[in-house]
C-alpha cells in the first residue's frame, strides 16, 4: 500500500509544480507607455508587462540603457507601435539578443502622411485616435493568444471588454468635438502629433515642428506660423508632457493664442496624475480640447 501512496504523492507534487509553471506570466516588453498600458488590460494577470520609456518620456529621442536591454534579452513578446517610431528600437535588439521578432501594433492603420524636404514622412502617432486604439487591440490579443493559447480565452474576453471602451471613447470624442463652431476647431500644439485625432473628429492642428520632437523649425517658419495663427484666429495652445513648452509658449505669446493646458500624446502621466492609462489620456485630452476650443475666437 505505500507504492501507491507515494506514486499519488509524486503526482500531486508534480501536478502542482505544472500548475506553478503554467501559471508564470508571459514577460513582455512595451516600448512606450501607451502601449504596455494597452498590453496590460488585454493580458491581465497573465503578463508582466515593462515599459522600455517610462511616464511623460519621448519615444523620438529615447537613448536605451543597459536596462532595456536585459529586459528585452528576457522578453517573451515584445511590443512597438510601429511606423518608424522607436527608431532605436533595431540596435537595441542588436544589442540585446533578443531572438524574436517585435509585434508592430499599428500593422493595419491606415496612415497619413506629410512631405518634408521632399521625402514623404510617415504620421507614426496613430494611437491618437480610439478606432485606431481598437486596432492596437486587436494586434495585441492576436499576439498574445499565439503565445500563450491556454490562456486565449482570458485575452479575448479582456480584449472585447476594451474594444467597447475605446468604441465608446471614439463615441464620446465625435460627440464633444461636434458641440463646438467648425470655425473655432483650431488648436496650436509643440509637435505634428494629433494628425490622426485631428482627421477623426475633425480639429485642425497646427505646431512648430513635424512629426518628430528632433526637428527644430527656423526663424523663417517660425515667423509664417504665427502669421498663420493670426489669420486664422486661433485661439489657444497646449503644450506636451513629453516635450519641451518653450518654443510653444515663446509663438503662442506673439500670436495672442490663449493657453490651454497640458496634452499627453505620446507618454502617459505617472499613476498619481491625470492621464495614468490610455482610457484616461484619451479622454483627457478630449476634455482640455474641447473646453478650450469653446471659449470666442479672439478679436484680431
């Protein structure tokens, strides 16, 4: 009797140390805030998630750390927005030995563009609009059910449940954005990143520099800008978490565009502040918009 005892131990014994090891989360890297947020509602507790930039960063002008790297030659999955965005992204997985082949989240967008010194640059910030959020999601369950199928049926039910978010977000922004005078949906901001917003629900964005916080504008443009404010009679202006108010503050102030506060676009805030999950930026950002796009356009 005591064989079978003890083979009913071992069982046991080898039954929960499989339990155990099914039970480790899948260790992803994100390469910005948004989108470990994004990888973290769809994955729940079955991922530990880490973000290579870390709240109110730039993704244009990150320098990796040894750190990055580690986490990266460690990774299960690692996730990038895509769309020359991260554009250190290559040499950090050089660097890293990182075996695998990054999840491009904006794979489906589709894009928009500009032309700048004759090259025709690619608009990387479509996150900025909640039916591309939608997009995101659904690259992020696809990846992580491929991964990790035992657990695909908690990754789907977590993915839907976001998508109705978002659609519902989406709702909410056409709905608030509408509410203001077509002519007074004009808003100047430090960097070309609300193209794709601007293009869902119908704002115009102008800024000093394009798609890329690297850019410096010259004197030249600077000037035609805030002629282009003036004529157009745009009434307010917000700058970044991520970036420098400067240069912004310096054509708002000889435009007589009124400040309008502080946008996340391309970094969440830390978890104590406004804008702590792509949900709650998303929102955010449409509320300080809308709220200042209401006030009268300034006499000119």
């Amino acid at each position: 009797m005591k064989k079978p005892l003890f083979l009913s131990a071992l069982t046991a014994i080898a039954l929960s140390f499989g339990a155990t090891a099914q039970a480790k989360p899948l260790q992803t890297v994100a390469s910005f805030t948004v989108i470990a947020d994004m990888v973290k509602v769809v994955g729940g507790d079955h991922v530990q998630v880490t973000s290579l930039i870390g709240p109110n960063g730039d993704p244009h002008v990150y320098e990796p750390t040894p750190a990055d790297a580690q986490a990266l030659h460690n990774a299960d999955i690692a996730f990038v927005s895509g769309l020359h965005l991260e554009g250190w992204m290559d040499r950090l997985i050089k660097a890293s030995g990182y075996a695998g082949t990054p999840v491009v989240l904006s794979r489906g967008i589709k894009t928009r563009g500009m032309e700048e010194d004759g090259e025709h640059i690619i608009d990387p910030h479509a996150w900025n609009s909640a039916a591309n959020g939608v997009i995101y999601v659904r690259n992020i369950v696809a990846a992580l059910d491929k991964a990790d199928p035992q657990n695909a049926a908690d990754y789907d039910r977590n993915a839907k449940a976001y998508i109705e978010q978002l659609q519902g977000l989406d709702a909410y922004a056409r709905a608030h954005v509408e509410a203001v005078p077509a002519a007074q949906r004009k808003v100047l901001t430090s960097h070309d990143a609300f193209g794709y917003f601007g293009d869902a629900y119908g704002v115009s964005f102008i800024s000093p520099l394009g798609f890329s916080t690297e850019n410096e504008p010259s004197a030249a443009d600077v000037a035609t800008l805030i002629r282009q404010i003036k004529q157009e009679r745009i009434s307010a202006y917000f700058f970044e978490n991520s970036g420098d108010p400067r240069l912004v503050k310096q054509i708002a102030a000889a435009s007589g565009a009124q400040p309008g506060g502080e946008l996340y676009v391309e970094a969440l805030s830390p978890a104590d502040g406004p804008a702590s999950t792509y949900a709650t930026m998303f929102r955010y950002n449409v509320d300080q918009l809308v709220a200042a796009m209401k006030h009268p356009l300034p006499a000119r």
